[in-house]
C-alpha cells in the first residue's frame, strides 16, 4: 500500500470534518494577450489562495486562444474548503464559470448552527448586491432612503438574531 502524501492527509481530515475540495472553472478575455495569464496568477495567488476558510489550493491556466481579435483563456482552479460557507462566499465573491465539487463523494452533513450562518451570509451578500445595483439607477434621495432602510433592517436583524434561541417553545 503506497504512503500517503500530507496533502492526501489533509484533506482527509478536513473532509472528515465538514470540509469539501472543489475544483472552480474561471474564464476570461482581453485583446491583449499578455494581459491574461498575469491576472489569473493573480486571482489565484493573491486572492482565492488567502481567502478564509481555504485551506489549500492549486491552479493551472490554458494557454489563450484567439478569437476575432480577442484572446480567451480559462483556469481550473482546485481548493480545499474548511467548510460550505466559505464555498458559497468564495462563489459569490468571484463568480467562476463552473463548478466541481470533487468530495466529500456521497453527501454532506450540515449543523444546524453552519447552515443558520450560511442562510444569513447568503442574505448580506443578496442585499449588498441589489444595493451596488440599485444605486446605479437612482438619485442621491433615493440611495439615501436606501441606505436607511437597510440600517434600519440591519439593525433589526441584529435584534431578532440575539434573540433568536431564547423564545419559549
């Protein structure tokens, strides 16, 4: 029986514990060649790699290929996630063309308490985007009404949250 490698113990151990290794597919174009793969490097190293709840990861870029004068390249990028949430962030955060969820390999056990802090990520991040998107059609007024109203929703997010648990059954 050939010896494990760290990596191959790592990830069994994060997988163990909730952890999922995913493969993300990310694409991107420019009219200069040269630009491409210095931004993948980029997005890989200095950005997916340092992300939290990633525990490790490695990519590899195509070489680009031309198309009308626009140069199209891809990178396929593999991360071991500590957990789901930082998955669904990570999604969110960088939008890759595909993704791959290589294990665990039969399903995935959730705690009530991560999927509780999954729901309200995917909620803030669903609200700071329709925010970025309305702000882009409306006038100082109406942002200024906005922001209101999501303080105000914050706020009473907030208050519902501390004292969610405590309500008598």
């Amino acid at each position: 029986m050939a010896k494990k490698t760290d990596m191959e113990i790592i990830t069994e151990e994060k997988i163990s514990k909730g952890g999922i290794l995913v493969k993300f597919y990310f694409d991107i174009q420019s009219n200069e060649k040269e630009k491409l793969q210095p931004v993948l490097v980029d997005l890989i190293n200095n950005k997916l790699l340092k992300e939290k709840g990633v525990v490790y990861g490695y990519g590899r870029i195509h070489d680009p290929l031309e198309k009308n004068g626009v140069f199209i390249t891809s990178a396929v990028v593999t991360l071991l996630f500590e957990n789901f949430g930082s998955v669904i962030k990570t999604i969110f955060d960088y939008v890759p063309i595909g993704v791959e969820v290589l294990r665990p390999e039969k399903e995935l056990q959730l705690k009530t308490p991560e999927l509780q802090s999954i729901l309200l990520d995917i909620s803030d991040i669903s609200s700071a985007y329709s925010k970025y998107i309305l702000e882009k059609v409306m006038n100082q007024e109406e942002i200024k009404k906005l922001n209101e109203q999501l303080q105000n929703r914050k706020e009473m997010g907030e208050r519902v949250m501390k004292g969610f648990g405590n309500d008598e059954k």
